[in-house]
C-alpha cells in the first residue's frame, strides 16, 4: 500500500487551495465593483471629464498639444432661431454705418445668428460685417491708448489685424528726434490711432483721446531723459500736442499724408 503524502504536506496543500478560493472570490469582488464604478460614471456627466483629464494626462507625458474642439476656440451652436427682427431692427441692421447696427447685433444669439445664415443671407452678411467692425474697434482701442510698448510688439508681431493700417510717416515734416528727444514712436502710434479711427468713422469723436495718448507717450519718454535734456524735452511734446490738437483735421490717413505730427493737417494747413 503506497503512503500518503506526509501530513505536513497535505496541510500545506489544504491551505494553497483555500487561498486560491479566497483569491478568486477577492477577484470577483473586484470586478464587480470596477462594473459598478463604470456605471456611475456613464450614467453621470464624470465621463467626459474623466476621459479629458486623461487625456490630458497622456499629452503632457508625450509633450503634444491636444484638447477638445471648444478648447481650440470652435463652439457648438444649437438649432437655428427665429430672432423675428422688427422692421426698425432689419433697417439698423442693413444700415451703410455699421455703427447702427452694434444695438441689434449685441442681442442676436449664436442660433439666431445661424437662422439668419440659413434663411436671410443679407442680414447675416451685415451682421458679419457690424461684428467686424465692432472687433476692429476693440482692437484700435486697445493699442491706441495704454502701454506704447504693448502696441509696438503688436505692431510687429504675426498676431496684427492684418486689416488695420499700420503705416506711419514718423512725425510727418518735424523732426522725429533731436539731441533733447526721440518722439519716433509716439507719433507711430498717433498714426495708428488717426488712421485707424478715420476707417472706422470714428475720427470726431476719438481725435481727443488719441491726441492725449500722444503726449502721455512723449511726457514718458522725455522721463527717460537726463535731467539736463528733461526741460528741453517737455516743452517740445507741449508744443507737438498743441500743433495735433488744434490743426490736426479730417484729412488725415493714407490719403492725405500729414504735415505736422501724427499725419493729421488741415488740406490747406
């Protein structure tokens, strides 16, 4: 009769195969939880914002750049919209200025926007084109007052609004610089600021700022200048800023190149 194995034996044995039950009921458990966890998260908005998270996650490692479509700027628009424009609306819309239009495109929604691009190609194309207008604004606006150099570094950069005019002639027929200053780029963004507000039919009522912004411009740099060239340097910012503010006229921009700083004269000045 051939022996057993020895007892310690079996009680080893004994005890692997309980291990492996309990083994095997541990992983049971642990997918039907992983199941359940999976369950949550469909049926909750976790989903999307797990999966962006790693995503994320993995183009960090790889050093790619990656990102959802309204992360790159597109944004998703409903169904079309009515926005049943009354009769003085459609009209303020169609406008020739597209300053009319600003009160009516400001109400318009993404989907009422669509409708018209769908159903009403005239409305839209005046809505696109008041909305041009309107970003332009906002540009010239920006760069036309505040740092200089903030508008130096647009002006040079690929990032420029490719239809705004950027020209300049310096400071037209008085001198750029002397040994007391250097007014060159005060009066290229005094141009900026003439021309551009000329285009946008703004001229009138933004002449005054951009004056003003012009001898900020100059007062700060003649700051920069030693204390024996300071006064020197101030008195001929007074009398530039004097010279724009009350000779400075309509005929100003590309056409009518100026002859006094900032490309601003009077036809006969």
């Amino acid at each position: 009769m051939t022996a057993g194995p020895p007892k310690r034996t079996v009680g080893v044995m004994s005890a692997l195969r309980g291990q492996r039950g309990q083994a095997s009921t541990e992983y049971v458990g642990v997918v039907i939880a992983a199941a359940l966890l999976v369950l949550v998260i469909v049926a909750s908005d976790l989903g999307p914002k797990l999966a962006g998270g790693i995503e994320n996650a993995v183009c960090q490692v790889l050093g790619e750049e990656c990102g959802s479509e309204e992360e790159s700027g597109s944004e998703e628009v409903g169904s079309p919209v009515d926005p049943e424009l009354t009769d003085d609306e459609r009209v303020a819309l169609l406008a020739e200025d597209p300053q009319d239009a600003q009160g009516v495109l400001e109400s318009l929604s993404p989907e009422e926007l669509e409708w018209l691009r769908q159903n009403d190609p005239g409305a839209y194309e005046a809505a696109t084109r008041a909305q041009t207008w309107a970003d332009e604004r906002s540009t010239v606006d920006d760069f036309a007052t505040g740092d200089l150099d903030d508008f130096l570094d647009y002006k040079d950069s690929e990032e420029q609004d490719p239809d705004l005019d950027y020209s300049d002639d310096g400071c037209s027929n008085s001198p750029d610089s002397t040994f007391l200053y250097d007014f060159t780029e005060a009066c290229e963004r005094h141009d900026f600021g003439y021309r551009n507000y000329k285009r946008l039919g703004l001229f009138d009522e933004e002449k005054g700022n951009v004056d003003d912004q012009f001898l900020e411009d100059m007062r700060d740099h003649c700051a920069t200048r030693s204390v024996f060239k300071q006064p020197g340097c101030y008195a001929a910012a007074e009398a530039y800023h004097q010279a724009v503010s009350e000779l400075g006229g309509e005929n100003c921009g590309p056409l009518f190149p100026g002859r006094l700083p900032g490309s601003c004269a009077s036809e006969n000045g």
